[in-house]
C-alpha cells in the first residue's frame, strides 16, 4: 500500500472535514506506580465554536493534585488566527537549537520518521498507519530523546514534568486506525524506556495514549 498517498489523502480529507469530536486519554506510569493520567473531551464545529473538558490527576513524590477544567471557544479560522495559535501553543518564539537536532536535524527526523512509518490496508477499505520507534536509526531516537528532554527543560516550574529531563532507552508503537472515507478514527499511542532521576538511579518508564475521533 502507497503510505505517500494513504497521508496524502487524509490530509486532504481532514482539512475539509468540519464538525469534530473526540476523547483524549493519556496515562504515564513510573515503575509500578502512576504518575500522570488526563482524559480531554472535546469537540469543535466548523464556525470554529468548540469545548473542551479537561481532567489531569499528578502524582509527584507522593503529593497528589487534581486539575479539572472546561474551555469554550469561539474562533472563526482558527488554523490561521494568530490568537489561537498563542491560545493552544503558547507564545514562545522558535527553538533557536543548533546541533543534530536543531533545523537540519529535525528535517532528518522527519524523513526518518516517514522512512519508518507502515501502511497497511485493512478490511472493508480501511487502513492503519504505524511507526515503531525501534525502526528509526540510533541517531534519529536520539534527536527524538534530546527533544523530549528539550522540553521537560522549559517546564521547570513544575516538578512532575522536569523530571523527564531524564529520559532514556525509548521504545514503543503509534499506530493510526483510518476509515474507508480516509478519516482518522483513533491514534493509539504505547511507548517504554527509562527514567533517570536527579540520583542517577533508573526507573521503568511506561506511556499509553489514546485519541478517539467522531466526525
């Protein structure tokens, strides 16, 4: 199967879909003990109106904090607005990084990325694209580690998230279910490594995620 032309097609159908709605649940896992889990409903219709319904529960050195949250927007063109690109991305400026993993590196962690992502048709027409991160070369999980770090970095206000400044040995799969009318149904996310806290001693690291879509 053309995996060129399977994303080709779900771009282009996901760009003129308009109504959707979705259930996002992540949950990351220190040793045998749990540390992160989120579940985001949301939906957004094609005036740009959405909601989202937030719920994340932390677990950082024993302390516990529950956050939950409910978002309602209203963004006309939202994929080109300036004001929601700062609403759901922030207002930091461009990662300025040089090395293997600045501009040019990043360039080939995409190719390597794409070089490594399988396409597969399935019954009734639909399809499944998956990347199994053990496929990428040694280099490219490097750029992929170092980026990860990169950004735990910038969150060091917040404990929970600067501890995965030490992040190692990533392994897992991403695959995405699409439909016969080239829609993503649901992305599934399962990944293990190791975790290196500020003691140097190393933890089992696991990360599940999963995105439901409804057109």
């Amino acid at each position: 199967m053309n995996k060129i032309k399977l994303m080709y097609d779900v771009a282009v159908t996901m760009k003129k879909a308009g109504n959707l709605a979705g259930v996002l649940t992540a949950n990351v896992r220190k040793g045998h003990e749990e540390v992160f889990t989120l579940r985001n409903e949301f939906q957004k219709a094609d005036s740009g109106v959405g909601r989202s319904v937030v719920s994340a529960r932390f677990n950082h050195d024993g302390h516990h904090v529950t956050r939950e949250s409910t978002t309602e927007f209203d963004l006309p063109c939202c994929c080109k607005s300036g004001m929601s690109r700062r609403f759901f991305h922030g207002g930091r400026g461009r990662d300025q990084r040089g090395g293997k993993c600045g501009f040019l590196g990043r360039i080939s962690l995409a190719l390597g990325v794409l070089n490594g992502i399988e396409a597969e048709e399935r019954e009734n027409g639909m399809a499944r694209l998956s990347l199994n991160l053990d496929a990428l070369p040694a280099e490219m999980k490097e750029c992929l580690l170092e980026t990860l770090r990169h950004k735990a970095g910038h969150c060091h206000a917040h404990g929970f998230l600067a501890d995965y400044r030490g992040v190692e040995d990533l392994h897992g799969q991403i695959n995405v279910e699409i439909d016969k009318e080239r829609k993503i149904q649901k992305i599934t996310l399962g990944m293990d490594g190791g975790l290196r806290d500020a003691d140097s001693a190393l933890h089992e690291l696991t990360v599940s995620g999963e995105v439901a879509l409804a057109w």
